[in-house]
C-alpha cells in the first residue's frame, strides 16, 4: 500500500496522527472530535495551563490560542464573585 502524498489526506488522518499538536500527548478520537477541528487537536487537556474551559473556549482548534490573553474574564474580574459587591466597590 502506498502512503499518500497529498499533505491534506495525511492531515486529516484521523486514525494515524491522534497526538495533539501543542505538547505531543495521544488522545482519543472522541476528543478530536469535539474539540479539534477537521481531525486536528492542537490542544488536550494534558497540555500545560489549557484547562477544560479553555477547550470548551476553542483552545483545541486554534493553534494561536493563549490563555492567558483569550480566555476572557475570569470570577476574579466579575464584581459580585470578587468580595467587591454589585457596584464594584
């Protein structure tokens, strides 16, 4: 059998290339699925400060994402959840 050489087909080649892209961790196809985006995952769960909110932020289908810049307001920003009360005082 020969092995393809369009760069398309070997990317998404779900069954032989299930790693994320950002720290090399195998992950399932269920999870490429969900939060990769046409076979690709290029963050996991494994990776370093990605956490399941990120994800569920779209962090799996942006090889650009940091969350320290895109992952929005936290509780900490949110002036009810942060001691300082409705007024933001």
């Amino acid at each position: 059998m020969s092995k393809s050489t369009d760069p398309l087909v070997d990317t998404l080649s779900v069954d032989t290339h299930r790693t994320c892209r950002n720290c090399g961790t195998h992950v399932t196809k269920q999870t490429i699925r969900v939060f990769g985006v046409e076979g690709v995952l290029y963050h996991c769960p494994s990776c370093p400060s990605i956490c399941a909110r990120d994800l569920r932020q779209g962090a799996g289908k942006d090889p650009d994402y940091d969350p320290v810049e895109d992952r929005g307001d936290t509780s900490e920003h949110h002036p009810i959840f942060n001691g300082k009360g409705g007024d933001g005082q």
